[in-house]
C-alpha cells in the first residue's frame, strides 16, 4: 500500500526535482555569459571572444555582438519557464492521477535537452576564450586589496574595527600589489589559490561510477522483467 501511496503522491515531483537541479546550471551559466558579455567590451577588454560565436552588426561594420552569450543568458530564463509550468501542472489536484499530469512530460524533456545544448555550447566558448592578461592585471588597483591591509593590521594585534577605519581614512596611500602573488597566496578550501578542483574532480569521477552501478542494474531488472 505504501509503495502506491508514494507513487500516486509523487507524480511530478521527480521531475520537478530534476528541472530544479537543471535551473541551477542554467543559473550558473547565466552568470558566466552575462559576465563574459561585460568585460569582453572594449572599457574593460578582460576577454576576447571566439571570432566564431560573435556575429556583425547591420549597420556598425566594426561591432561584435556575442550572440551566443545572449542567448544562453536567455535560455536560463526559459529553464526557469519550464520550472514554473511544471509546479503548476502538478499543484491543486487531489490525491491520484489526473490527466494534467501527462503535460509534466513536455518542460522536462525540453529542460533537460536545453541544459545539454546550453553546456555544451558554452564549453566551446570556454575553450576559445582568450584572457587579455594585461587588462586584468592592470585593473588591479591598489584599493582592491584594502580588506587585505586591514587583515594584515589585524594579524600585527590592530582591532578590525581600527583597522578598517584606519585603512579607510588612508586609502591614497595604498601601495600597489602583485595581484598574482595575492591571489595564489590565499589558500584555505574555495579561495583563489586553492580552488579544490581536483577535490570536486574526484568527487564527479566518484558520482559517475555510481551512477554506472545503478543504470546497470536498472537495465539488468527491466532485462528480466521482460524476458
């Protein structure tokens, strides 16, 4: 009875759970696209973008517009369309089946189709993306490592609450810095200089072999279902 229970209860919700991790990619790579948009500009010149994946404009010979970018932007809206279709679907019914449920079909598979494309579009931009290094280091200037000089007061025995008026009465006199050297000197888990890359590579490999383990048994039971 229990099984049946859960079953006639849960109709959507697996799929709503889905759509819910999907929309958080998407999220995450419309963050990626719409920074990417920003300082590949001219006033800022952090990025060049794949000559491929930008198109003319009708009238400004010397304009490139990343059209790919905005349409991945986009599509995160579309996810979050797809989201919201589904939770409507699925909500105000009474316990068992409905009818309505049949459409719980369509936004997923169209989320989960648009989040595939989406990634993988976006990982030929990555890949073709050119960093202007220059521009970057020369953008670091000195007030952005304020927090740092009232840190570094903080460690000589300075309150932080002096050491930030300090530091924020004498910004004028802060000192250029390696921005570099600042960013691999972090080194606690997440920062810049210890990004855990190879901690969350280890843990995907770790999530797909398991992955492997149950759609060999699932395709192991529905072998001996039908045999």
């Amino acid at each position: 009875m229990l099984p049946i229970c859960w079953a006639s209860n849960s109709r959507g919700k697996i799929e709503l759970a889905v759509l819910s991790a999907l929309n958080q990619i998407a999220l995450t790579l419309n963050k990626l696209a719409t920074d990417l948009i920003w300082f590949s500009t001219p006033e800022f010149g952090y990025f060049e973008m794949p000559k491929e994946f930008c198109t003319g404009s009708s009238i400004m010979p010397q304009k490139k517009n990343p059209d790919v970018l905005e349409l991945v932007r986009a599509r995160s809206a579309m996810m979050e369309g797809y989201l919201v279709q589904l939770n409507n679907i699925i909500k105000n019914h009474i316990s068992g089946y409905h009818r309505d449920f049949q459409l719980t079909k369509e936004p997923l598979l169209n989320g989960i189709e648009t989040s595939k494309s989406t990634v993988k579009i976006m990982t030929l931009v990555m890949k073709g993306l050119k960093i202007n290094k220059e521009n970057c280091i020369k953008a670091c200037t000195p007030e952005l490592f304020a927090t740092d000089k009232a840190l570094e007061l903080v460690r000589k025995g300075m309150p932080f609450r002096d050491a930030y008026k300090e530091v924020g009465l004498n910004l004028d006199k802060l000192k250029s810095e390696d921005p570099v050297k600042n960013i691999l000197s972090k080194k606690h888990i997440g920062a810049t200089g210890n990004l855990g890359l190879e901690k969350i590579k280890k843990q995907l490999r770790d999530e797909f072999k398991q992955l492997k383990k149950e759609q060999q048994h699932f395709h192991h039971k529905i072998k001996t279902l039908i045999s």
